[in-house]
C-alpha cells in the first residue's frame, strides 16, 4: 500500500475515534441516561425568558385520560418529574404549552425506562419541541 493511502486511512479512522467521542459526550450530556432515577420520567426544560404552563396528559391505547398534571415552568429552569406508572405500547402523551400549542409523543413500544423531554422556547420557530429516549 502506497504511503498517501496509508495517511488517509490513518486520517479516516482518526476522524471515526473523534466522531464517536463527540456523538457520546453529547448524548450523555442531554440524554441524562446516567441517571439512575430516571425511568418513566419526564423533563420540562424552559430554554426561553419568560414563565410557560406546560399541562401533560397521558392516555392508554383505550384513549382513556390516566395522567392529567399541569406545572409552571421559569426562565431558564427545569423541572424533572416521573409518571407513576410503565408506559406501555399504545400510550400517548399529550403536551400542551400555555394552552395554546399541543404536541403528542407516541410510545411505540413497552419500555420500562422511557425518558421525555419536553423543550421550551428552544428553537424560535417551534416553541415546543417534545423527544423521547429509550436507554
């Protein structure tokens, strides 16, 4: 193999090892997986400068209302909660931003340890972004 090759494929590889790296730190920094406690939880993360209410609701795959809490979210704060039960395949989370935006996140699958995260004002075209994370 001629030596230029051999650069290149050196250069390569080396770019793979520092992609990996970057793609891991940033996926533990936001994901939170290394929380222990945070199965079956939720993140209400307010990006913005002013207070937002953020209603949450659950339903089962029969429709049925089975968790309906509101929370007042400050500037700049997060508030982390937990629902009391395993979301299950069917689920449906239903998120409302100052009763006026609704987004729903859809449980695909049955996971035991789904995490949502529920971003406010943090891109200036969509003021309510809704992700899931299934460790």
């Amino acid at each position: 193999m001629s030596r230029k090759k051999i650069q290149i494929t050196f250069v390569i590889i080396c770019l793979l090892l520092v992609s990996i790296i970057i793609f891991t730190s940033f996926v533990k920094h936001y994901s939170l997986f290394d929380k222990k406690e945070s199965g079956n939880s939720f993140f209400i993360i307010n990006w913005g400068n002013k207070s937002h209410e953020i209603t949450v609701e659950v339903f089962n795959s029969k429709k049925t209302s089975i968790f309906n809490e509101s929370y007042i979210s400050d500037p700049k704060k997060d508030i982390e909660s937990q629902f009391p039960f395993r979301l299950e395949s069917g689920t449906y989370i239903e998120v409302t931003l100052d009763n006026n935006i609704t987004k729903t996140q859809i449980i695909s699958e049955d996971a035991s340890d789904v995490v949502l995260y529920i971003d406010i004002d943090r891109y200036p075209d969509d003021l309510l972004v809704l992700g899931i994370a299934i460790p």
